[in-house]
C-alpha cells in the first residue's frame, strides 16, 4: 500500500524556535534540522512528509489576514499532490488562524491540522514531538475532512477553539463542541467523521482585511466608548456582553447601537462567558439589544466570530444579508437552536 503524504507548512511560533542571545526566535532551517534528526518521525507507521518553511518565519502575533490567504492559496496550490496537510503556527493567534481557514477553505476532502507547541522543539520536555507526530499520524490515518486544531493529545474543530491557557500544555479549549477525536493510548474518534468522499473540488475564498472591532462591557463603561469604536470606517463590533447576552438599559446607549445598525454596521452579541450561548429573549436587557439591531453570536468563539465577518464582509452581500448569514451555521462554527 503507497504510504500517504503530508504537506507540512511551517509558518513560525514557538515549536521551531532556537535560543538565541535576544531569547527564543524562530530560526530558518532549524526545525526541519531537528525534526531529521528525530528517528520517531520516520517509523514505517509514519506517512512521508513534505516540510516547507515559510520565509520569513512569524511569530503569530503578528499573523494578519493577508497571512491567513497565503495560507489558504499554498494549501489550494499543493492540494492535489498530497493527503492532509499540518500547519505549524505560534499558539498565540492560533485559533484566529484555524477559524479563518475553516470559512475559506470551502468543499475540503482532506484533513487540515493546525498545530504547535508550548516549548520548542529543540527543548528539553517540548510538547511540540508529540503534537507534530500525533497530527501527521492523524493526518494520514484518520483523516477528517475540515479544518482542525490538535493540541495536548486533542483533535478540535479549528472554529471552536480558543487559546485557555497561556503557558500549560493544555493550551486551549473547545468550550461548546465536543472532541473531534482524542489520541490516547488509542486513538478514538469521537466526534470527527473519517473523509470518504474525494470528488469534491477545493475552492478558496478570497478576504481581505476588514475593520472589525471588539469591545468587553464591564461596569461603568459609558456610551461614548462605545461611540468612538463605531466611528468610520469600522463595519463591524463584537460586543462582548454579561451572562446570556445581556448589557446597561441605558437608553443613550441603545440609541447609539440603533443609529450604527441603521449606518449598516454589523452588530454581533457574543458572551463574555468561556461556555454558553447568548439568548437574547431571556432578559429585557438583551431584548432591547435585538430591538436597537444587535444580532445573537449564538455559542461563536470570539476568534470564530472575527474570522467569519472578514470571510462574509469580503463579499459583496448587503448588510442584512450578512446579518443573516452570520446567524446561520456555515461550516460548523455555531449550534443551531
């Protein structure tokens, strides 16, 4: 049987990075050297693999949305010469990335799995050998078809992930979605479903960067915050609200919001809370939310929610259609009611 053959897309972070006298930094050449000096990486069980270093190396601080379509067109370009393709990248904005791809990454029949590490992989106790294994070995022997996140022995849907912990293995969570599937002793499939179908065609949806903004309620804030963020050229707010989707009653606010919303300005409710989802027929509060044309996130990770409005405000849909289909479930990102 022909061994399967993994594209490895080495984009930076701090799975390949090297002591230097500044501190750690990513260093050209440095991790295909290591991963070629590591045996484990070349069992019979193991899939051939192809590794390609981007150049420059990033950290993923600095990742944009200009990055997340390299990304996507390098995968597009090698998508028919290979069977699964593992992306390294710095933990930090990792699940903005794996967010993203999943929305422009449309008709996949291959598995995409982003992964890095919490120590290098030239480091004593790294992380980074067994994930880097683990996601090529998965890859190659459980493919599933969509964009996937796998860290800490865990295989996660890339769109509902989220960085929880800022330097434990466990670096992130999937508040909302089950485990796509968990590498143990054994490998069990949990939630993912194992491709069988190949005939579809990959298409790669073009973004570009959008001003989006974010903002976190808290007690106190005032309504001229909120006015500033809605300033032009901003085309979209997250507001990030308490509990179930709720915000002040305060009636300058409202107008504010209501006013935004009239100038096309998507408005997208998510909550503060790590798990749930926003209900806002719950309280009055949220209630007057919807009503000044504030629209549910639903149970949508922050990174999912940014990702999917650059994805939707690229295109050429009006505002309430984007209203609309930010509502809907595209590709996995939000649990329909």
């Amino acid at each position: 049987m022909t061994k399967r053959t993994i594209y490895v897309a080495y984009t930076g972070g701090t799975i390949g990075m090297q002591k230097t006298a500044q501190g750690f930094a990513p260093v050209a050449g440095f991790l295909t050297n290591c991963v070629k000096s590591m045996p484990e990486f070349y069992y019979d069980d193991m899939p051939d693999f192809v590794i390609h270093e981007y150049s420059p190396l990033m950290d993923s601080s600095d990742m944009a949305p200009t990055d997340w379509q390299r990304l996507a067109n390098d995968i597009k370009a090698n998508y028919d010469k290979y069977d699964g393709f593992v992306i390294l990248h710095g933990t930090d904005t990792m699940a903005f990335t794996a967010s993203a791809l999943s929305f422009m990454l449309q008709g996949l029949s291959k598995p995409v799995i982003v992964t890095g590490s919490q120590i290098p992989l030239g480091q004593l106790r790294s992380d980074g050998q067994t994930n880097l294994l683990n996601s090529l070995y998965i890859a190659a022997n459980y493919p599933i078809a969509e964009v996937c996140l796998f860290f800490n022995n865990k295989l996660f849907r890339g769109n509902r992930t989220t960085k929880a912990h800022a330097d434990g293995f466990g670096a992130f969570a999937s508040p909302n979605f089950p485990l796509l599937l968990e590498a143990g002793i054994k490998i069990r499939v949990k939630a993912g479903k194992i491709a069988t179908d190949d005939s579809k065609k990959l298409e790669v949806a073009t973004i570009s960067p959008q001003p989006i903004g974010v903002v976190t309620l808290y007690p106190g804030i005032t309504t001229d915050v909120i006015r500033n963020l809605l300033q032009q050229p901003v085309k979209a707010l997250i507001i990030l609200t308490y509990g179930v989707g709720n915000a002040p009653q305060n009636t300058s606010l409202l107008k504010v919001l209501s006013e935004a919303s009239a100038r096309g300005i998507i408005l997208v409710n998510l909550t503060q809370c790590l798990q749930g989802k926003v209900n806002m027929k719950g309280y009055a509060t949220g209630h007057a939310l919807e009503a000044a044309g504030v629209i549910s996130g639903s149970d949508m990770t922050t990174e999912a929610a940014l990702a999917k409005l650059h994805y939707l405000l690229s295109t050429s849909l009006t505002p309430n259609e984007i209203r609309t289909a930010m509502q809907q479930n595209l590709v996995g990102e939000l649990s329909e009611d």
